[in-house]
C-alpha cells in the first residue's frame, strides 16, 4: 500500500519507478472513493495522476513553484503534500478546496480558480526570481483548453520573448498525435535537448558562412529548407517561432518518460514547453467513455457511473428551452458559449439550430465583443455565462456593448452563492459591476416563470440587457408574475407594518419571512423589484410610507447591488426609516454548502427573522 507511505511534501521522492505505478492506481481508487461521495472535478484529475506524480517526483514544491492552471485538477497535487488525510473534507463546508490554496498549504504556489491564468502568474514569479537572484524552478501547468484563452497566449508572446528560465507543462487531453509523427517529434527532441546540437549548429553556421560567396546563401538556404521540414511535421513550431523550446508530445501516463523529460528541461536555459498527451478520465471507464459528463459532477454511484441523486429541472435548462422556443419564431436569435454549452443550458438550441450556435473556447471577452459585433450587424445574441465568468469580460461589456447601447441580452448563470467550488466562483459581485454602467438594463427572475416572461421581454427591448438567475431549481412561489414592464416592481402582497424589498432568487426568502411575521401580528408588503436598474423608487416610496420600516434581502454582496441602491435611494429622497440590511458581507465568500453558507453569514431566515422581530420590539 503506497499510498499510506505519502505523509507530507516530497515523500514521493522515496518511491521507486514500480512503487509510483502502483501510487497512481491506488491515488485512482481514493479520488473515486471522495469524489462519489463529495462531488467534484473527476475526469480532470484521473487524467493528470502519472503527470502529476512525476513533476513532484522531479521538483521540489517546497521550494519550485508549480501553478495549476484553473486549479480543478489539483485533488492528486493535494494527496502528495500533507492533505491526504484530509481528502475526505474536499470541497466541504471547512475542509479543503477543491482548488489550490495559498492559506492552506505552502506547496500551492497560487490561488486559482479560474482558467488561462497560469502562464502570467508563473511569468510573475519568474522575473521576481531573477530580480532577486533567486534560482528556484517555476512550472505552468495548462491544460489545451485553457490555451484558447487570450490571456494565455498573452502570457505566452511575454515568456516567449523573456528568455527566462520557465518551463511550461501543456497537458492536452484531446489532441491524439500518430506514431510516426510521435516517432519523428521524439527524435527531434532528443536533438533539442542535447546541449552539443544547439552548440554544434552554432559551429556548423559559422563554418559555412565563411565559405566564399557561397556561404551566407547556403546557410539562408538550408535553414529554409530546415524550417520548412519542421513545420510540416512538427506540431511544436508555432512554440518555437515565439520564442520557446519545445518537447514533446510526451506519453502522460508513462511515468519513466516523464521524469526523464522533466529532469532534462530542468537544465535548460530560457523558455520550454513540455507537450504531455492525457486522456480525460484515465482508469475510470465511465469517465473515460464521457469526460464532459464527469468534468464536474455531484455525488454519484462507483459501480454504475449514475448520479445518486437525479438532476431535476433547474434555470439553466428553463433558459435553454425558452431560448430555443423563441429562436424558433425569430431568426434574429443567436447564442454564444465559452466553452460551457451543457451547463448554460445550450445543448439543446446547439442541435436545432447549429449554424446560430457559436462555441468559442475558453474566451470570454471575445464572446462579448463577438457578440457585439453580430448585434451591431442586426442579429440578437443571448449570451449565458457564470456570473464569476462575466468579471473576465468587463471592459467588453463596458465598451463594445453598453457604450454603444447595442442589443445583447447577457444571461448570468450562476448568481449567488452556487456552493461548493468556493471564492473563485461565487456569483457575488455580478449586480454591483453591472449596475455601474450606463445604458444597461438588469433584471433577476424570481421563479421560472419569471425568467421565460423576462427572455420574452429582452426580445422586443432595444440595448444591453442583464438577466441574473442562481444556480440549481425555484422555490415555489405562491404569486402568478404580471406583465413585465421596464423598470417596474411588482407588489406581491400588500401590507401595513413592514416593507419587504426583494429580488430574483431573495424573493422566496421575503416570502417566507412575511409569513413567519404574521403570526406575530406584523404585516408586511412584499415587493419584487424586478429591476436593479432601472430602479422602482416610486413603488417603493410609496410603500415606505404607509409601512416607515422596511426590510432588504438579496443574494449577492452588501456593496453596490440591491442594498447600496435601498440606501442611495433613501439619501437622494431625503427620507430617513428604520431598516435592516441582509446581504454577504464586502469579502470573498469560501467554500461550503448553499445552507452552510447562508447559516454563516446570517442570511438564513430564521436570523432575519430574529433580527426584524427585535426590530418591532425596539
């Protein structure tokens, strides 16, 4: 049992060759173990066990850096340096992330979360190794996926011009590379990797240059022909061309060939890229068979590869289907993805209407502006991405959107407090970044009905349109929702005592309060604002004051959504009520349960409750 010999950092250095291919098939068996029964990132982390047993075997975490691109496929990373009996705690409320941590262990180098970061980070320590006269090792690990994002290649055109020391691991789990070509790419890595060819090709110039007459054309003729060659069979030269030294591609999960190549890119000088060749979900037939299934997934049966518990409908698959109704009558309608078609309800609109479905990689900002371009040329892109995902396409949604008042109808997944995945994914900030802007229009569904009425709607309005929806089902709400109409509230149930300001998912929480309420004897106006902008000040008004207190709830951070607008709406009016303000406070929220979370911060409604009782009472 090798597993039971991994204790902290750099054990994996006492295992021998035999004893790591062992390592990985019980590290297999551990994340199936956890991951079944805590939900997670599976087939990403079946896939880089070898790859990551290897670059811990070569390097020392303690003192090299190693960044994870994304960080989801950091479980068998954590494993190997002191957190594996803590495994069982991933991504639950006080036990580890699911992603690399800085507060939790000194062998994660950087906090990440979101993807094609790793190269400008590692970028980072690199120079500041230099500038330091430091000499540790810094490694990006980026998968093929996170390569299509434009920071990535950013940071790519910076390494590759640097000429520092920085070596950077492409795991592609998609590409599948020939054997003849494999062969030809070993044989010029093993040339590359000698340090007498670079020196002897030096040599080798400068004699022939010296030739007369002929020697520079022979050199500019050889070295044509040469370049020529590699192109045609060398994957690796577009690496090259910008600056970097290329090995590979490399066998993922043959843990000998790894470390043989990881020790010899340790004594390269300036920028290297290691093409390592994975296969998404290794050791795992399900996973194997269906690596998008088990990219991320929820609690789930070993034996059968079936979710335990069986997904019922939720807003992103009301979203898809009410969008595919709508394409139907209006030709106008396209839809844009960044790389997450089935979890922003796509799938469905991508098989009827695959020549206005537009998937476009790992690539948010492009997708903005791309989708700018097509509303600028008459077409009506809807646009669904995380909210988390949207902070990475700000400016575009600022200046080739809002600035030009073009009709985008952005859809943000995801909003609220979605859980598990922690900080670098909480959908918290998403109404306070949008309200910022001018010329655009947010609106939050309280229930699915909701959200068809507001898809609707975003089609016959004319500009940039928000909708924010949570993750996951409604709750049941006993008010059918009236017509909607720009900028207009809706009184759910009117009341004397108490004024309830809600929106989108906080709406069922007001509900339930006001119920609790009126069995103490207070009545309480509820009010659906629909709208975050433009904002019901004349509702809302008028309805502080029948009732002089009020109460505001909403799923999102204290600062700059629903609450700071409450508050500005009160100073502007010169009005002045006794109110409480229920929202996450003004920091990042970790990882936990939806539950767990609400408990913690005092958004539960048997705190609210608590507190507006007390309210009465003062």
């Amino acid at each position: 049992m090798q597993l039971k010999k991994i204790k902290r950092t750099n054990d994996i250095k006492k295992l021998s060759l035999a004893e790591q291919k062992e390592l990985a098939r019980e590290i297999r068996d551990y994340l199936l173990e956890v991951v079944s029964k805590n939900g997670g990132h599976l087939a990403s982390n079946l896939g880089i066990v070898e790859l990551t047993i290897a670059l811990e075997s070569v390097f020392d975490v303690n003192y090299d850096k190693i960044i994870w691109d994304v960080g989801h496929q950091c479980y068998v990373h954590k494993i190997l340096n002191g957190r594996k009996d803590s495994f069982s705690s991933l991504r639950k409320f006080g036990g580890i992330s699911g992603f690399p941590k800085v507060s939790e262990s000194k062998s994660d180098a950087f906090d990440t979360g979101h993807s094609s970061t790793s190269i400008s980070a590692a970028m980072g320590y690199a120079i500041a190794r230099d500038l330091q006269n430091q000499n540790y090792h810094v490694i990006a690990v980026i998968g093929d996926g996170a390569l299509t994002g434009g920071m990535a290649m950013e940071a790519l055109n910076h390494a590759g011009s640097s000429g520092t020391n920085i070596i950077v691991v492409l795991n592609d789990n998609e590409m599948s590379i020939s054997k003849n070509i494999g062969g030809m790419n070993e044989l010029l890595t093993k040339l590359r990797i000698r340090k007498k060819y670079t020196e002897s090709n030096k040599v080798g110039k400068n004699l022939v240059q010296h030739i007369p007459v002929l020697g520079t054309h022979l050199v500019h003729g050889v070295s044509k022909l040469k370049s020529g060659i590699k192109q045609l069979i060398l994957p690796g030269m577009y690496f090259e061309d910008i600056g970097f030294r290329y090995l590979g591609p490399v066998d993922g999960h043959n843990l000998a060939e790894l470390e043989d190549l990881f020790n010899k890119a340790k004594e390269l000088d300036g920028p290297t890229l290691i093409h390592v060749i994975t296969k998404k979900g290794k050791g795992y037939r399900f996973a194997e068979e269906n690596p998008d299934r088990f990219h991320g997934v929820s609690q789930f049966d070993v034996n059968t590869g079936e979710a335990v518990k069986f997904k019922t409908c939720d807003y992103s698959k009301v979203f898809g289907d009410k969008l595919v109704s709508l394409a139907k009558h209006n030709r106008r309608i396209v839809a844009i993805t960044a790389a997450m078609k089935d979890g922003t309800g796509l799938s469905s609109f991508a098989e009827q209407f695959p020549n206005r479905f537009f998937d476009v990689g790992i690539a948010e900002q492009h997708a903005l502006t791309f989708a700018a371009g097509l509303a600028r040329a008459g077409m009506l892109p809807f646009v669904p991405l995380y909210s988390s995902f949207y902070q990475r396409g700000y400016d575009q949604v600022i200046h080739d959107i809002c600035l030009q008042n073009l009709h985008v109808v952005m859809c943000v997944d995801r909003a609220g407090i979605v859980g598990n995945d922690g900080a670098t994914h909480q959908g918290m900030f998403d109404l306070s970044f949008f309200r910022l802007i001018p010329n655009i229009t947010i609106m939050a569904p309280r229930d699915f009905q909701t959200l068809r009425d507001m898809m609707s709607f975003a089609v016959i309005y004319s500009g940039p349109i928000v909708i924010r929806y949570p993750r996951g089902g409604e709750e049941k709400i006993p008010y059918s929702p009236i017509k909607i109409e720009r900028g207009v509230a809706e009184v759910l149930q009117k009341g004397e005592n108490l004024t309830i300001v809600t929106l989108g998912n906080s709406v069922s929480k007001g509900i339930s309060l006001a119920q609790k309420l009126e069995k103490d004897g207070v009545s309480s106006e509820i009010i659906d604002c629909r709208f975050l902008k433009p904002f019901d000040q004349k509702t809302i008004l008028k309805s502080l004051a029948k009732t002089k207190k009020f109460v505001v709830i909403e799923d999102g951070t204290i600062v700059g959504g629903l609450c700071s607008t409450m508050k500005e709406l009160l100073v502007d009016s010169h009005v002045s009520y006794p109110g409480l303000y229920f929202a996450y406070p003004d920091q990042f929220i970790e990882h936990g349960s939806v539950v767990e979370l609400e408990k913690k911060y005092g958004q539960d409604l048997s705190t609210i409750y608590k507190s507006v009782k007390k309210m009465f009472k003062d």
